[in-house]
C-alpha cells in the first residue's frame, strides 16, 4: 500500500507506553510459568497455597494450573467483555468504511477494524483455555447476558469521529491494558501483548487523521473539535466507577488480573492526553482541567458515573442498535455455519470410509477439514493482521 | 489529493504505454469490488470470515490505489488515485456490472467473488509479462491476491454447495443470479483487442475458455453446474451500469465531494 506521505509530528508520550509493553513480553519470556512442577495429586490446600505462592512471586498460571473458582469466572467474564468490546466496537468504525474520503483513509480504517476481528479472535481463544466456548458466549452477547465497554454505545456522526474514536478510546484502552501485559493469566498476558503493539498502531492512526483535520480547512476543524467535544467523557469513563464504588477491583487486585485501580489508571489517561491534546491544537471539554504541581497531575472532572450506569444499563444512543446488529449478523449467518459444519462431516466420512477400504491405518488425515469448519478457509486470509483490542472495564453488567 | 496543475507536464510520449482507458478499466473494477465486500465489513456470518473478506477488501483496495495511480500517471494531467475516485461521474467509471451488484446473501457475494476472482487471476497472470513494467509489477504482486481470493470463493462453494439443502439451494441461486453478467467480463472490447494485438495489452475474450474451464471445475466439484439461458447484459466497459451503481458512487464519492479540494 502506497503510504499517505504525512506531516504529522510525534504523539507526546506514546513511546513510554509502548515502552512498557516491550519490557513486559521480555519479561513474560522469562517468567516462571505456572504449577506443573507441583504435586500432581496434591489435595486443595495445597493446590491454593500453589497458587498463591506463584502469584505472589508474579509467576503466570497457565490453563491447565489447578485455580480458584472465582478467579476462572473473573477471568471469562473480564477475557469475554474485552472479545465482545472488539467484536461489537467494530460497529461505529464501520460505519464511515463505505465513505471514507480518502482512498487511503479507506484502506486504514478497513485495515483497523479487520484487526479487531482479529483480537475478538484471540481473546475469544484465550477464554476457551478456561473451558467455556465462543459460541456459548456469543450467545450470551446477544441475549445480553455479557456486555462490552460502554463507549461503543455512542455514535460515530461524523467523518472525525472515527479519528477522535481511535485517538481517545485506543489511547484509553492503551493505558488500561498495558498493565495487562503482566496479568497473572498466562494466555491473557501473552494477547495483551500482542494486541498492546498492534493497538498502538490504532492509537497513532487516529492521532494523524485528527492532525490533518486541525490542520485542514476550518469546517474541518470544527469537526474535528465537535468529535473531540462528543468523545471525551465516553474516554473517560472507560476506566470504569470510581474505585470506591467498583464491585470487582478489590479482588482482582489481589490475584494480580488487575494491577491498578480504576482512579490511578484514568489520571494516567488524562496526564498522557493533555500535551496529545496540545500537540493537535484540540480543546478538551473540561474547564476545570489544569495541571497541579503539588500532585504532579492533572485536575480534571470525572465523567458522569450516573450517565455512565444508564448506558451499562442498555440506555445509551445506540446501546439497541449495536446489539441487534450483532444478533442480526450472527442469525442470517447461521445457515452458513450449519453448511460449512455439514461439510465438514461429509468430508469426514468420506474419508474415513477411503481409508477402510484402502486398509490404511493411519488416522492422521481423515477430517481434514473438520478442524475448520467453524473457522473458514479465511485461516490464511488475514489473521496476521490483527490489532485495536478494547480494555478490560469494570461495572460492566455481568 | 495532490492539486497539481492541469498542466503538468506527463511522461513524454511513450508508445510502450498502454493508454489511461485500459488501465482504468481492471482499477475501476478492483475498486468497486472493494467497495463492495467491504459492506460485509461487521455482516459476515462469523469472526473468521469477518477477518477474510475484509482482507480480501483491502487486496482489491490496493490493487485499484496502484491502478488508479498509475492510470494518473499515464494521464499526466494530475489525477491522483482520489481524484479518479471520487470526481469521476458514473459514465466515467470503465468497471464490469458484476463488481457493483449488491451483495445479496453470502452465497451471493461468493459466487460473485469466485467469478470475479478467476477472472482477474487469468487477466494480472498474462499482465504480469505486459510490456508496461510498472502495470507488470502492480500485476505481479495481485496475481497471488487474486489466487487466494479464488480459493477462497471455492472453498466456500464447496461448503456451501455440498452442506445443507439450504445452502445448496441457495449457492445455485447465488450462482443463477450473478451468471449473466460474467458475459461482461469477456465482451468484445476493441481497445483491449488492439493492443493485444500489439503485444502491449490483453484482450479478455482470449481468457474466457481457461475461465470457464476453472469455474466449471469449482462448479461440479461442489454439485452445481453453469446456468443455462443466454442473456448477457454488457455495457460496463462503456460507462453503461446498473441502477445500483449510482448508489455505490453516491456513499463512497459524498463526503470528498463536501469537502472540495481539502486534506484528509
């Protein structure tokens, strides 16, 4: 792909995030993983102490480690809410592919929401290690049993938008998920990983296409500061309730899954945001913003935790409209689904019964399809693409 | 988009150059196509097939950005790939009406993908030994593109073929329906045939027997055969479309053309 030839300067602050994350994926390479040394037969107590003691140590748990109940369901639900946030916050993005202005902002904005796609894909894998099934929580998505991150139940209404979107909610989930790169949770670790860098990239991507609009005509830059104005606050209030008020922060502080409570987390956003901010020439919409020397952060007013509760409660904009769009695509698809699984099994039998009548006793090829016949013959097609993850929130419905 | 003067001075006069029109042609159709299968983008029947059709998007996105470029190139008149994208009225687009039909079910659009895609192997395979070295190159790196998305769309007719009733029922449908307008693909085309006859072009009708030897095979293999009736609306290499087309031109052409002459 030809690159835009771009002016844009530096993002203030994103390297020391990135940063970050390097440091950790070194480190996971190194880490200690999990209890397999351990007492194969050992009775509970011992397996909890295991537990504890790795943990403590910082060591990871890997899916076959024996682990406390509630930490596995603290795991689905938060690796489940981070894939539906992927999956479903595909939407506002989409929303702008057919008009993007630019063949170049076309191709970027595809390329971004293909990557989420492709960390719904790994997270809905990593949440399989824990013995639940993408299509189980797909289901519980669209009953609304699970939920996603709130901001995606706000609408995309212009063009700038998509880049206020990504430079904001990327740059949030950034902050949110970086400190998961060293989540107690082997699988989850090693995603968050991955997803952080290629998130970057999202971050960045954002950041450039609000540049060219502040820098562009002056309807560009009303839009420009309009997005900024309508995605602040939504930003914001990713981090979740104030820590006071969070139902699980206390407990997955202790087995180390969370490693920062919601409040420090959202002061880091603000102080990364603010010279962000400057640098593009956008106003964030708070008055009461204003550096403080004697905390060395930034002043700044919390969202609105009560808007936030109504729109975890199903009553944002578009709160309906993501959900039905999800439902809609996942019932027309069906028929494919069954297709491609009928299929599958034919081929199966078909070549088991080659094999019967030729003798062979290997097993090995029969089926060779089967393996993906819920995934597609797209395994080639793409996956090597993936970016733009969402951060784990808290007081999202369970 | 680049506002160079209308002016500009282009490549002197090259005779190994194909003129802009061919080069337009394959770039209107990459283009299109996109455009369409990006509408799958959020729609497409699961996570893996969200991430395969948006990448088959994104091959057809690029193939039609180094066309259009060049395409400008050629021209010397200062277009740029946005400037033949989007300021272009709808005679002026040269693509085959099979690229801007809707999407219709995923049968559908995978039949119009399996078509499509083993047209354009067969057309960026003979262009990549083209005497233009730059259409070469862009043709030498699509040729594999197009090779997956051919797979891609036969595998599918496969599953979907030999799956259930329903999914046979409606990949015939898919294949009935999107049928006719392959004729486009390989209609008589005097511009094409000339320069192939020069030893600078390719003309499609040559193309049409490997064509259809391949479809046939995907075809057969997944219990289907070539639809019968001969109706054969052409017109796309012309400027004639379908009343779908305006629509398609209409989302992607209307923001850019709010916003006349500025960055993005």
């Amino acid at each position: 792909m030809a690159e835009r030839p771009t002016q844009t300067p530096p993002m203030p602050g994103s390297d020391r995030l990135l940063a970050e994350v390097t440091q950790a994926g070194e480190e996971l390479a190194r880490t200690h993983s999990g209890a397999h040394d351990g007492p194969a037969e050992a009775d509970e107590e011992a397996l909890a102490a295991r537990f504890k003691e790795i943990v403590a140590a910082d060591g990871k748990i890997e899916p076959r480690d024996w682990m406390p109940g509630g930490y596995r369901a603290s795991l689905v639900r938060q690796l489940a809410q981070h894939a539906h946030s992927e999956i479903v916050g595909m939407q506002p993005e989409a929303h702008w592919i057919g008009r993007a202005p630019s063949l170049y902002r076309k191709a970027v904005l595809l390329a971004k929401v293909q990557d989420e796609a492709g960390h719904g894909l790994y997270l809905y894998a990593a949440a399989e290690t824990l013995g639940v099934r993408r299509a189980d929580l797909l289901d519980a998505l669209h009953e609304g049993r699970q939920g996603y991150l709130s901001f995606i139940n706000y609408p995309t209404l212009t063009w700038a938008d998509t880049g206020a979107l990504a430079w904001l909610t990327d740059g949030a989930a950034i902050v949110n998920q970086v400190p998961l790169c060293r989540t107690s949770y082997g699988p989850y670790a090693r995603a968050m990983v991955r997803v952080c860098k290629e998130e970057s990239f999202h971050h960045r991507q954002g950041f450039d296409s609000l540049w060219a609009l502040t820098h562009g005509s002056p309807r560009q830059r009303e839009m420009a500061q309009a997005a900024v104005d309508r995605w602040w606050y939504p930003a914001l209030a990713m981090f979740g309730p104030p820590h006071s008020a969070s139902t699980h922060s206390e407990r997955s502080m202790a087995w180390r899954i969370k490693r920062f409570t919601n409040d420090e987390l959202r002061q880091r956003f603000v102080d990364v945001c603010v010279p962000q901010a400057e640098a593009l020439g956008v106003t964030l919409p708070d008055p009461e913003l204003r550096w403080n020397a004697e905390r060395g952060h930034y002043d700044f007013t919390p969202p609105d935790f009560a808007e936030l509760r109504r729109v975890i409660r199903g009553d944002g904009p578009c709160n309906r409209e993501r959900v039905a769009h999800r439902r809609a695509a996942h019932e027309e698809g069906a028929w494919v689904r069954e297709a491609a699984a009928a299929h599958a099994r034919r081929r199966a039998a078909r070549s088991a019964d080659a094999e019967a009548d030729s003798g062979s006793g290997s097993g090995s090829g029969s089926g060779a399809d089967a393996g993906d016949a819920a995934g597609s013959g797209g395994a080639a097609a793409g996956t090597d693409r993936p970016g733009g993850a969402r951060a784990d929130a808290e007081g999202m419905p369970a | 988009m680049t506002t160079a003067p209308p002016t500009a001075p282009g490549p002197s006069p090259a005779p190994a150059g194909p003129p802009v029109a061919y080069v337009l042609r394959p770039a209107d159709d990459a283009l299109i196509a996109a455009q369409r299968m990006a509408q799958w983008c959020t729609n497409a029947p699961q996570l893996e097939e969200d991430v395969a059709l948006a990448n088959i998007a994104l091959d057809l996105l690029g193939q039609a950005r180094a066309l259009l470029t060049h395409a400008g190139g050629l021209e010397g008149r200062g277009r740029d790939e946005d400037a033949l994208a989007f300021l272009r009225d709808e005679p002026e687009f040269t693509n085959v009406q099979l690229v801007e039909l809707p999407n219709g079910d995923f049968a559908h659009s995978i039949a119009k993908l399996l078509f499509f895609a083993a047209y354009q192997r067969l057309w960026y395979e003979r262009t990549a030994a083209a005497r233009d070295p730059e259409l070469a190159a862009i043709a030498a790196k699509a040729v594999k593109e197009s090779t997956y998305h051919l797979d891609h769309a036969a595998t599918w007719t496969e599953r979907l073929g030999d799956g259930t009733e329903e999914s046979h029922r409606r990949m015939r449908a898919g294949v009935a329906a999107v049928w006719p307008y392959t004729h486009d693909l390989f209609a008589a085309d005097p511009l094409a045939a000339r320069l192939a006859a020069e030893g600078v072009g390719v003309d499609p009708a040559e193309l049409r027997p490997e064509w259809l030897a391949t479809v046939e095979e995907v075809l057969t293999r997944s219990g289907l055969a070539v639809p019968a009736g001969d109706w054969a609306p052409t017109g796309g290499r012309h400027g004639v479309h379908t009343e779908h087309f305006s629509l398609l031109l209409m989302e992607m052409q209307s923001l850019h053309r709010a916003h006349p002459g500025v960055t993005w």
